[in-house]
C-alpha cells in the first residue's frame, strides 16, 4: 500500500511538472509578435515562430509519451508485483490446505486403525465368552454322563425288574 501511495504521488507530480511546463512554455508566444513593413521578414519570423512552436510541441509531446511509458512501466511493476504477493499468498493457502488435508487423512487413519483394534479386540472377548459356554455346557454333560454312568451302576436287569414288580404286587408290605 505504501509502495501504491510512493508511485501515485510521484505520477502526480509529474503530471504537474509536465502541465507547468507546457503552460510556461506556451505563454512565451504571447506578445513575441513585431509588427513590420517588410512582408518578406514578417513571413520569414512567422515561419521561425511556427518551426520553434513545431519543435517545442514535437519535444513537449515525445515527453508527454515517455512519461506514459514511464507510467505503464511502472503499472506494470506495480501489477507484477500485486500478481506475485497473490501467487505467494495463493500457494501459502494451498500448502497450508494441503497439510491440514494431510495431518486429517492421518487422524483418519489412526482412527481407522483404533476402530480396527477395538472390533478384533471385542471379536476376541466374544470367542473366548463362547469358548467358556462350550466348556461349561461340556462340563455340565461330563457331569451329567459321570452321574449317569453312577447310577446305572445301581439299574437293575430287565428280568430282574419284571420280578421285583411281580413280588410288590404280591407282597404289597414290603413297601
């Protein structure tokens, strides 16, 4: 901005400067003019006049030219510039896009990779709940065939239940 407000400034002043000279230089005509009786001199001053005139508004206007240059020169510095402090800023936000888009593909990620642990980690305690009911209903059938095998120790035949029924219905008192 202060650069901006420099090159403004001094354009300014010298479009002063130019306009000071061209109104100085112009008024130097004013009253420059002798009347004389010879119309070969009076014709030959007047094409003096009209040379130097020619001359100073030829030199006045090639100054006026390389101060327009001087002018688009320094638009053009002032436009590069303002292009390059864009570019700067434009690439500073995108690289600090860039790392903010790097640094949550790598949360992402961890977070991916926590979620992982967690499922094989609940996946296991759910085996080793299913192992425990498998060995503890394995259990309870070892039990309950340990207990059987126990008591079919104490069965009785077939023939001797068939008298052992027969001898209650006859000797109703033993009961």
């Amino acid at each position: 901005m202060a650069l901006a407000r420099k090159v403004v400034e001094k354009l300014i002043w010298r479009s002063n400067v130019s306009y000071r000279q061209c109104s100085s230089s112009a008024s130097s005509y004013w009253g420059t003019w002798e009347p004389t009786n010879n119309p070969r001199v009076a014709q030959a001053r007047l094409v003096k006049i009209r040379k130097d005139y020619k001359m100073q508004v030829s030199e006045l206007r090639k100054q006026y030219y390389n101060e327009l240059q001087a002018q688009k020169l320094e638009e053009d510095a002032m436009a590069k510039l303002r292009r390059s402090r864009v570019l700067a800023a434009k690439e500073k936000r995108n690289a600090a896009k860039k790392e903010q888009a790097r640094l949550s593909a790598l949360e992402r990620l961890q977070q991916q990779a926590e979620f992982t642990q967690l499922l094989l980690k609940e996946k296991a305690e759910k085996a080793e709940r299913q192992m425990r009911k498998l060995r503890q209903i394995e259990k309870r059938r070892d039990k309950d065939k340990e207990l059987i095998r126990q008591k079919s120790s104490q069965w009785i035949d077939e023939k001797e239940l068939d008298r052992r029924i027969v001898e209650a219905f006859v000797d109703t008192t033993q009961l």
